[in-house]
C-alpha cells in the first residue's frame, strides 16, 4: 500500500493527497461531502438518500478544519456543521483507483 506523503487542503476547492508511488489524487470537496464515511451518511446513501443537500446555484461545500488522525487518514469539518467522517488514505487511494481504473486507455 502506498504511503502518504503530503496533503494539500484547499478549503473552498479541493482535497489533495500525494502517494509516494507517484500518484497524485484530488478530490473536489463536494465528491468528498457526499462520500462522507461516517455512520450517518452512509446510512443515508443506502436508502438512496443524498446525505449533503445541495446549495442554490451548485455552491460547493467548504471545508472549516481538517485534522490528521495519525497516519491514517483525515477528519474534516465542514461548514455544514458536519464532522463525523474520517476519511482513510486507503479509502481515498481505492476511490482514485476506482475513478482510474475503468475503460482509460493511457
Ligand atoms: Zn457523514
């Protein structure tokens, strides 16, 4: 598994986390509010429920203060108020690889 070696927090565009293979993955931050991993959202998605509710005029969320928890991922608060999600490295690398992975010929 490849390890973490930098993340960039752009708190009104975008998530970045840089892997030491070389791979670097950005997530726009209203990827990244939908995907929240906590109980409640994900809960929320299984009934086909969006768990962040879109804002008049397609404003994204943003991104009040993020905290590294050790060396296994990052806990964001969002300006909705919501905090509960920790978002794993692994998951955040398998989501990139996913998004990578199907039909790209390069
Ligand atoms: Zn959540």
């Amino acid at each position: 598994m490849a390890e973490v070696i930098d993340v960039s927090i752009e708190r009104t565009q975008s998530v970045t986390v840089e892997f030491d293979d070389g791979v670097r993955a950005s997530f726009p931050l209203a990827d990244l509010r939908r995907a929240c991993p906590c109980a409640g959202c994900k809960g929320a998605r299984e009934q086909g429920r969006d768990p962040w509710t879109p804002r008049a005029g397609g404003v994204s969320p943003t991104i009040v203060d993020a905290e590294l928890v050790g060396a296994w991922g990052l806990s964001i608060r969002w300006d909705d108020g919501h905090d509960t999600g920790i978002y794993s490295w692994d998951g955040m690398r398998r989501w990139y690889d996913d998004d990578h992975a199907s039909g790209d010929p390069s």
